[in-house]
C-alpha cells in the first residue's frame, strides 16, 4: 500500500466516522491511541496523567469530529487536541515526582550482560533527564517532545500547534539549551 493509499484510507475512515460508524472511529483510534499515549507520556512523565489525556482526547474527538474542516487533517488535529490538554495539565499540576519511563520500555528487560553500575548509570540519567524536562515551560515541553521525541517536522508542529514555525524553532531552541545546560556533567 501506497502512502496515498493510508492517506485516502484515513479520510475514508474519518468520512464514515462521520456518519457514525464505530467501526470505523475504533480504527482511527487503533492508528492513534498508542501514538498519543506515548505523547503524552512523553510530555506529562506520569503514565496515568497520560491514559486520562489519552481517553479525554478519544471522547471529544468523537464528539466534535463534525467540527473537523478537512478529514486529511485527522491526525494533526487529534495532535493538536492531546497537546492542549497536556498543556492543561501541566499548568494544573503541582510539582510532583514522575515516572522516566517510557512506554517503548514497556516489557523491555536488560540482557544479563549488562552490568548492574552500567544500569543504575542510565537509570539515574534518565530520572535526571526527566526531571530537567519537567521544569521546563508547557509550551516548550510540548513543542520539544513533538519535534524531538514524536518526530514530527518543524512545519508539522507548527501546524498541530496553530503557531508559527519560528515559534516552534524558539521554543525548541530555548528547550534544547535548558537541557544541555541542565544535563552538563552527565555526558
């Protein structure tokens, strides 16, 4: 299958969805949920606050999908709606401890070969890490993991973000000293 061929599928599904199909909403949710939590992860660092964003998301995308100008667009827009509640919930959180994790780790196990210092290193790089993201502002976190971590283009979290792609730059560029700065020793 062609790219455009997954493309005319996603608008297919987003048409029938529409109409009201489940069938055809529950695969647009099997293309993206899995996607959007690892996003969401990504942003908040707490699984929980995540599946909560995730679902939130899910519902008001069934919902308002008849709000959604041009079916292409699904994917940017569904982006844009996770984004936005992560941005809420950023703003409402009190700072509290999260989870490194990530769920690509999910049911990932060091080989035996791995040394014990080796992994209690990484670990606590990682918890590092992770906290040095979490201070960073909503917008920039956000703007970074969708860049960085999502893999999304410039043009494409400008889009998903409705701001410009000197915004996005900006934001990225500003979250990217922050971490340098804040990781300095550990590499």
């Amino acid at each position: 299958m062609t790219s455009g061929d997954s493309r005319f599928d996603l608008v297919t599904l987003v048409v029938r969805a529409r109409e009201g199909d489940i069938a055809s909403f529950e695969a647009l949710v099997d293309e993206y949920e899995r996607r959007l939590l690892r996003f969401a992860w990504r942003t908040l660092g707490d699984r929980q606050d995540a599946e909560d964003v995730v679902q939130d998301t899910l519902v008001q995308a069934w919902k308002s999908l008849n709000a959604l100008a041009e079916p292409a667009a699904f994917g940017t827009w569904i982006y844009r709606m996770a984004s936005n509640r992560c941005t809420d919930v950023l703003r409402r959180r009190s700072a509290r401890p999260s989870d490194a994790s990530d769920p690509e780790d999910l049911g990932h196990h060091s080989d035996a070969s791995d040394s014990v210092e080796r992994s209690v290193e990484a670990r606590t790089a990682l918890e590092h890490f992770t906290e040095i993201l979490q201070t960073l502002s909503s917008e920039q976190r956000v703007t970074w993991v969708l860049h960085q971590m999502e893999g999304l283009s410039y043009s494409e979290v400008a889009e998903t973000l409705g701001i410009s792609e000197g915004s996005v730059r900006g934001r990225i560029h500003r979250a990217r000293v922050a971490i340098a700065e804040g990781m300095e020793g550990w590499v």
